[in-house]
C-alpha cells in the first residue's frame, strides 16, 4: 500500500515539526526563567552591570559591547558566540578564555542547551517577547554532546 505508506510518512513529518516547534519553545521559556535565576545578578538585557548587556549576544563577537570593560582576555579571544561556543563558556569560563572576568558556572548541559535557546530567540528578529521560537533548533536540549 505505498499510498498509505507515504501518508503515514508525512503526518509522521508533520508531527515531528510540530514537536520539535514546542520543544525549542518550552526549552526558551526555560531558559529565559533560568536566565532570571541565575544571570540577572550580573546581566541585564539592554544596559551593562557586572557583565555585558545580553540582548543580540548570540551571534556577536566576544567583547564588542563598546562602553563595556572587558578582561583582555575576553576582547582579545576571537570567539563568536554561538551554540558550541556558549555552551563552552557556560561549562568552563576560565578553561575556555583563561584570564576572562566570569566568575560563574552553569554545570547541567540541559540547563546550559536552555539559557542558549533563550539567548538566541533574542538574536532573532521580531522577538519582542522572547518566547517566539528562534529559526534554527541547534541550540535544544537534544543538541548532540560534542
Ligand atoms: C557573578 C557575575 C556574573 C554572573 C552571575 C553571570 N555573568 Fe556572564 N559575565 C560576567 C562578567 C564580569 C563578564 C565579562 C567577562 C570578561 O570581560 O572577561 C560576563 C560575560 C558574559 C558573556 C560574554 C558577553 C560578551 O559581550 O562577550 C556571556 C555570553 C555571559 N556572560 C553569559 C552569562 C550567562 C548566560 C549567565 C547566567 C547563566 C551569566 N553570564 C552569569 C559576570 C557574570
């Protein structure tokens, strides 16, 4: 019955998406709370305190907050934040940039692969809210470990 079959096929595609769709939206809503709890004493979105200011940080040059002082480390580093680059720094601030200002550790992977989801939905365009989904899914929970 290959007609069947090909439908079975695309309503299996069809969920599929439309899971994946809610998985990156609840791992933005968790991480958006976890942002709350655990970086707010140090970040904001908009303006700089301890840290840099958050918003568009995914997607950004490390240490290209102009009116932000920076570590030497940090401005000199290269990096470009991303998925796997977030996620190192979340992980190990000083293993991945020693000399760097962070004095803060985020140790569960599902934790880390949610503060990221929630970091890039800020990136994305049209994101007033910050729970609109982001375009691409890499940076969920079921990202590959590396
Ligand atoms: C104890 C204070 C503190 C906490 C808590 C903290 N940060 Fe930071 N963060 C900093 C400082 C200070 C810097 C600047 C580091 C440097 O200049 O070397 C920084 C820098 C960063 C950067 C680099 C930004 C850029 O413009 O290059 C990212 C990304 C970041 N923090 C993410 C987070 C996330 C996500 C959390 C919460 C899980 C968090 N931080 C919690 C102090 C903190």
């Amino acid at each position: 019955m290959p007609l069947r079959l090909t439908t079975c096929l695309a309503l299996y595609l069809i969920f599929s998406a439309a899971q994946a769709h809610a998985q990156g939206a609840a791992a933005i809503k968790q991480g958006q709370r976890l942002w709350q709890q655990r970086c707010t004493d140090c970040h904001a979105l908009d303006t700089d305190e301890t840290g840099p200011r958050h918003r568009g940080v995914f997607g950004r040059r490390a240490g290209a907050i102009k009116d932000y002082d920076y570590s030497r480390a940090l401005k000199r580093s290269q990096v470009t934040w991303d998925a796997r680059s977030l996620d190192r720094w979340l992980t190990d601030p000083e293993r991945f940039i020693p000399g760097q200002n962070m004095d803060f550790k985020v140790s569960s992977s599902a934790e880390r692969a949610a503060l990221i989801a929630y970091l890039q939905s800020l990136s994305s365009p049209g994101v007033g809210a910050g729970l609109t989904p982001a375009r691409t899914q890499h940076a969920a929970p079921d990202m590959p470990p590396r």
